[in-house]
C-alpha cells in the first residue's frame, strides 16, 4: 500500500519547483491532490491559471486524482478558498503544504515598504491564513499534516533578503506553535528548508560568466524532486511521532536542524551594569558567540543596491 493512500494534500506554489515535485509525488504516493498555483512571475506578478492546470493534468494522465485551483494565499478570504476547494473536490483534507514564495529582493537601506510586505503577504501570512482555514477540520477529525517550507535565509541568513528572510524564519515560528496547539488532536507541524535549483535562485544574477558556472556545477544534482520523498514521509501516517522540527535537503542529504536554546548563562545577585557586562560579557561568551556566515558571495547584488 502507498504510505499516502486515501490522503487529501493541498499544496501552494504547486505549479513550479519544489511545489510541483512535491504535488508530483505525493500523488504517486496515493494522495488526492490540490495543485494551488497562482501562475505569477517569480516577483508574485500577473497570473497564469494554465500552471495549476498542467500539474493536475499531469497527475491525473499518471492515474491520479487532482484539481487545480488558482487562488492566492495571500489574503485571509484566500486562504479560506483554497481549503475550501480541497473540501469541494475531495471531501476532506489531510496534508497542508505552505509552499508557495515569492522574491522581491533588495538591500535593507533601500527595500520599499511594498517590497517588503509582499514577500511577507505571500511567504508568512499565506501560511498563516492556509493554516489557520485548514486548522479546524484537521482539529475535527483528529488527525493531518502541515508542512511549511522555510529557509536557511531565516535562520542562518542571506544579503538583500530582509523581507525573505524574516518571512521564512517567521514561518518557523507559526510551524513551531501550530505543533504545540495541534499535537492534542494528533496533528503534526514541521518544516523543510530546502537546497534546490529553482527558478527562485535562478532569479538572482551572478557576477560573472565563470561564477554563474560555479553556480550550477554548485546546486547541480540539487533538484525540487529531492525534497519531495521527505514531504511525503512527513506527511505519512509513520511520521506521527515527529513534530516542531527544521529538517534540511541538499540533493541527495537530509539533515535535522538544531534548535535555539540556551548556550551558556551569566548570573550576578546584584545585576549588572553596562560596564560590568563589558568587563565579562565577549569574554565569558566567546566560543559560543556564532560568525556571520555570508555563504552567497558569488551572487552579484549591484543590481538591488
């Protein structure tokens, strides 16, 4: 028997990337899929409603059952639609995947009130809203799966992605209290943080010809269909003792992210002043104190400036 038999998943952003693989593959895995797409530009401009479409296409001429839907995550009053058309065409939903993302980068001292709020309207609150729509049915019948794809933007960081990565390491956030508040009615909250060549990083121009090469050669082997066996996984029934966790793919290499959590403490009876932790502080925290690790120098980001 396929581990998602009988499942009901809805899936964001699922007509590109990592979002169609995982559409692709739950669906060879035996669930019923809503394949919800906007059809925008990488930067969430126009719409394409052929994008959805072709996924469900693709998976129904496999022998699969899907449906396409087109509505943003981006709005409460959307959020609401796309479960609601998984309960129209299926009867019931089982699986969230919060997967659908935009870019509009830039650099801090120059990203526009617009460009932030999009990236946050599309990445955070259209999980929230997906969520927080799903949330009810799942409580009911006392079972499900969300899965939020976040990134390494987040936690460990990136340039020119204020408004992403704040987005995605919100989206640890929401997962981690969803688990918490969901883990009564058996049902689970994780997150995936990808490595995968998509039209995301695509977008993002390199410096030069020979670094544009050492790009590809760097993510090749690093496809959408990688993160999807996880997505699957986590989205199965033997999966129900895993919650409120950050799991990683990188091509063929899953991996568990640690947590935050207290590292080391200082403690004075008497308080501190700004002085006394200047004496102490640096040297007491050194070793744990964690480097800037600026891993994406080989972009070129003239451009955004």
């Amino acid at each position: 028997m396929r581990m998602l038999e009988g499942k009901v998943a809805v899936i964001t952003g699922a007509g590109r990337g990592i979002g169609r693989g995982i559409a692709l593959h739950m669906a060879s895995q035996g669930a019923r899929v809503l394949v919800n797409d906007l059809g925008g530009s990488v930067h969430g401009e126009g719409q394409d409603p052929r994008v959805a479409e072709e996924v469900a296409e693709e998976i129904r001429a496999a022998g699969g059952q899907a449906a396409a839907c087109t509505e943003t995550v981006a709005t409460w009053e959307g959020g609401r639609k796309i479960i609601r058309a998984a309960l129209e065409s299926f009867g019931r939903v089982d699986i969230l995947v919060n997967n659908a993302g935009i870019l509009r980068d830039r650099f801090i001292w120059r990203m526009s009130e617009e460009e932030w709020d999009a990236v946050l309207r599309v990445h955070l609150h259209g999980s929230f809203f997906c969520t927080r729509a799903v949330a009810p049915h799942l409580k009911q019948q006392r079972s499900g799966r969300i899965l939020f794809v976040t990134s390494t933007a987040g936690f460990i960081g990136t340039q020119a992605q204020a408004n992403y990565g704040a987005a995605k390491m919100g989206m640890v956030g929401l997962c981690r209290n969803a688990a918490l508040e969901m883990q009564r009615y058996q049902v689970t909250a994780n997150c995936i943080a990808p490595f995968a060549w998509t039209r995301i990083p695509a977008s993002i121009p390199c410096a030069t010809e020979a670094v544009a090469e050492s790009v590809n050669r760097l993510f090749a082997g690093m496809t959408p269909g990688d993160v999807a066996p996880l997505a699957s996984f986590l989205a199965s029934n033997p999966a129900e003792g895993i919650t409120g966790q950050i799991f990683g793919v990188r091509g063929k290499e899953i991996y568990l992210f640690d947590q935050p959590r207290v590292l080391r403490s200082l403690h004075r009876a008497e308080g501190w002043s700004p002085e006394e932790l200047a004496a102490v502080l640096e040297p007491s925290f050194r070793t744990h104190l964690t480097p800037l690790d600026d891993s994406t120098t080989f972009f070129t980001w003239k451009a955004l400036t």
